[in-house]
C-alpha cells in the first residue's frame, strides 16, 4: 500500500479507516489552500520574543521582593517559567528559516539575550533539520524522536525525570569540556558527536561543525564560558545572592520539565526507525486544537499545531491558527489531518502511556511463548 502523494510503502500497521484516509490525503491540495500564508513576518517575531523576554526577566527578579515562598513570588516565579520557555521556543522557527536573510539579525538578537545566558546557543538545534527529513524522520539518525509508544513504560518515566539534571548540563558542557576540547582533539571529537545537540535520544550522534561552522560554533561556546565565568564571579563576589542561582536552578528545571511534557504530547511515537512520508509523519503527529490559550503555554510559537507544522515546515508560527482554519474548512470531515486531533495534553499522554503498556504486554506474552517453544 502507498500513500497518495509519495509512493512510498507505508511502515506502520496503521489501522485500516487511518490508511485509508492516508491513501486519499493530498499534500498538494493542502498547500494551495495555504497560499499566501508562507512568508515570515519578522515585526511578529521580534515584538512576541521581546516582549516574552521582558515579561520573562521582570517576573525572575520579582520573586526576590516578594519572597520565593509567598503566593505573590510563586506565581512571578510560575510566568518566569513561562514566558522563558515562550524565549526559548523561537530556537525551533530560527532553525526552520535560517536560511532566509532576514532571519539573521533575529537569530544574533535571540542568541545574544537568551540562547547564550540559557546556555542553549542556536548552533546546538543545527540538528533540526534530520526530523522533518523523509528518509531520517523516526530513525536512529533522529535526535528528538524515539519510539516509545513501542518501549517499555520506564522509559517514559525517565524522560520526565531527566529536566532534574539538565540545568547541570550547560555548566559541565561550556566551563568543563569547551576548554578541554581546545587542547585535546579526542575531547573535542566527543563534544561534537555527544554534547552539541539537543536530543531526546540520548544515543543519537551528532556531526562535527563544517568549516564554515567551525569559528561560528566555537565562538558561541566562547561567550557560554565567558557567561558562566562572570555569573560566578558575581556570585562568589556576594554581588549576586546563591538563592538567585538556587532560582534559576528551578527556573531552568521547570521549562525543561515542561517542554518534555510537550515532547511526550507532540507525537505518537509509533516509527520503527524506518522512513516515513510526510503524510506518515503528520500522521504520527498530533495537533492540539482546543483550549488555544491553556495550549499556548505549554506549547507555545505554533508547537500546540505540531501535525501542521510536518505537514507544512515552512509555515511561520504566526500563520498556524489561520492555516489550520482554512484546512479544517477546506479539507472533507474525514481527512486525514482531522485525525491527527487530540482533545488535550492529558489524553495525548494518556494514549501514549496505554500503546507503551500494550507494547510491553505484547512483547511479554510473545517472549513467554518463545521460552514454550524453546522448552518443547
């Protein structure tokens, strides 16, 4: 069986009403009812993330007058979280369009203010690209993508637990093996294939910078150090109380946590690491519709769309909310996109945990089989 537009063998055993609807979606048909939805508007982009970032600082630094503990301080501390992971979300739009001219004074702006003080630097989301690539979307050459709805349960539960030790990564990263690496080529052959990307797949290996990248990369690994550096001087030199630090801990921690939710609701993580079409890959995705303003923030810059945004990578974040109306309205009741529809992050999760525990079930009852059959 093929689908409509790429010809190519569908991998999953999907269930019969959803090839079907795959065999008759037409991605073509799709993007002419989003003419003229495709071009960025960078006034968008600057006011929301200067903004997000404003709203961001002022509510950090207001836990401290208010008092971490206090109703007022929890909740300063509840829209630092969110409007910073609101900055952060931009990485994934400065991938998508970093190649277009006018992303480039966006791109240093972002990077200046909040990619090297988070220590997340734009070069670390390079690897971007392989996750919309037909021939590596869902494989082991995918940094953000695993298949759990085919793993064991646990390992859900251990992408939950990881935001724990995240806010330890960019310290031991640009203070510890940055400098090594200037001196010894085997650290920096490791930096690059193991610490230089942000993954969800711990055992995905990344590539070394190309020659034009070479300077670019090791300069924003520079100014990470140079950063980490001058906060703790301001720390040890009393300028900067330890509880700011203890703070920004829990800030760094919160947004990962988040954003892991996000990533367990983004997919159905049903791949077996073989090619996808992009019709699959919608499929494999899932939109979150309802709710606009709760969706928001958790899955802020066009994320709550994610079906969409494989279906239509280069459609600006802004343009989601009507692109996905002209769909919903162009396309028959029974498209395939209208499937991807998932009535909240809780369900989503739900859905994900459930596949998780059959797989497991099924692989259980198929090994116990295999012991019979060895026994006999």
């Amino acid at each position: 069986m093929t689908t409509a537009d790429s010809g190519q063998k569908v991998a999953i055993p999907w269930e019969p009403r959803l090839v079907t609807a795959m065999e008759e979606f037409s991605v073509k048909e799709a993007h002419t009812l989003l003419h003229g939805l495709f071009r960025p508007r960078m006034a968008v982009y600057w006011a929301d993330f200067t903004l997000s970032l404003l709203v961001a600082g002022t509510a950090f630094w207001a836990v401290g007058p208010l008092g971490g503990l206090t109703v007022g301080g929890m909740a300063a501390f509840l829209v630092s979280v969110l409007a910073a992971y609101r900055c952060f979300a931009f990485i994934h739009e400065i991938a998508h369009f970093r190649a277009k001219k006018a992303f480039g004074p966006f791109r240093i702006w972002w990077n200046a203010l909040f990619g090297i003080p988070m220590m997340v630097p734009v070069f670390m989301y390079e690897c971007h690209g392989e996750h919309h690539n037909r021939k590596l979307y869902g494989t082991r050459q995918d940094a953000e993508y695993l298949p759990l709805a085919r793993m064991a349960p646990s390992t859900i539960v251990g992408v939950l637990f990881t935001p724990l030790f995240l806010p330890f990564f960019g310290p031991y990263r640009f203070a510890v093996l940055t400098p090594l690496s200037w001196f010894v080529p085997r650290v920096r052959e490791y930096l690059y294939r193991n610490a230089s990307s942000l993954k969800l797949d711990f055992e995905y290996r990344g590539r070394q910078p190309k020659a034009e990248e070479k300077w670019v990369w090791r300069g924003q690994e520079l100014l990470c150090l140079a950063w980490i550096a001058t906060v703790t001087a301001l720390v040890v030199g009393g300028v900067v109380p330890v509880g700011r630090l203890v703070q920004w801990y829990a800030m760094f921690a919160a947004i990962a946590l988040v954003n892991s939710l996000r990533l367990l609701a983004a997919h159905r993580y049903l791949g077996d690491e073989d090619e996808m079409s992009i019709v699959e890959q919608m499929m494999d995705t899932v939109n979150h519709p309802r709710a606009r303003l709760l969706a928001e923030l958790w899955a802020p810059v066009g994320l709550r769309l994610h079906a969409l945004h494989h279906l239509m990578p280069g459609l600006p974040y802004h343009s989601f909310p009507r692109a996905h109306s002209r769909l919903v309205a162009g396309l028959p009741e029974d498209s395939a996109y209208r499937l991807t529809e998932s009535p909240g992050m809780a369900y989503t999760l739900r859905r994900l945990w459930r596949e998780s525990r059959a797989h497991k079930k099924a692989g259980t009852l198929l090994d116990r089989q295999a012991l019979k059959e060895a026994a006999v």
